[in-house]
C-alpha cells in the first residue's frame, strides 16, 4: 500500500487499539462481551428461525458450517503461537451461541 495519510492514520489507530487490549482487564472484559453477545445471538437466530419456519434447514446448516470453520481457525497448529485477540473472541462468540442453543433445546424439552 501506499504510505498516504489515511493508511498512516488507520495504522496509527490500530496500534494504539492493540495497546490499549493489552490491558489484562479490558482483554478479559473484551472476551467476556463477545460471549454474552454468542448468548444473545444464538437466542436470536434461534427464536427468529423457528418463527418464520421457513429456511431452518439451510441456517442450521450455515450455523454449523460457521461453527466448524471458527473451530478450525482457532484449533490449528499456528494459533498456540500468536494468540491474537479476534480469534479469541470469535471462539467465546461461537462457544457462547451453542452454549445458548444448548439452552434453548432445554426450554423446549421441558
């Protein structure tokens, strides 16, 4: 790319963003936001699917594909090495949507 001052800028706000979530307590804070949003996302989808009952089959397939590439990318050989921040909180988004359609399988059980 070139080194113009939009580039520099949004590079600029990038680090300071990474320095910023270096922080102990706001990674976690981050982390624990994503996983309540999984909650929230999973209890959306599912209660919206199972109203309209008329694409269930092809979004719980898309939902299991997403859940499967997310799991991929955060159990490869390479990530043990970087441990970046958005593949962690992709990974708490994913366990926190099945977490919550766990949950709804239950309301829907008893």
């Amino acid at each position: 790319m070139q080194n113009t001052r939009l580039n520099n800028l949004f590079d600029t706000i990038a680090r300071q963003l990474g320095q910023w979530f270096l922080n102990p307590w706001r990674r976690l804070s981050l982390l624990l936001i994503s996983f309540l949003f999984g909650i929230f996302l999973g209890t959306a989808i599912s209660t919206t699917a199972g109203q309209r009952s008329e694409l269930d089959i092809v979004i719980a397939a898309f939902l299991v594909f997403l859940t499967e590439v997310t799991s991929r990318i955060f159990y490869s050989q390479g990530f043990f090495a970087r441990r970046s921040l958005l593949v962690e909180s992709l990974n708490l988004l994913k366990v926190g949507f099945t977490y919550s359609l766990f949950i709804e399988a239950f309301k829907l059980g008893s």
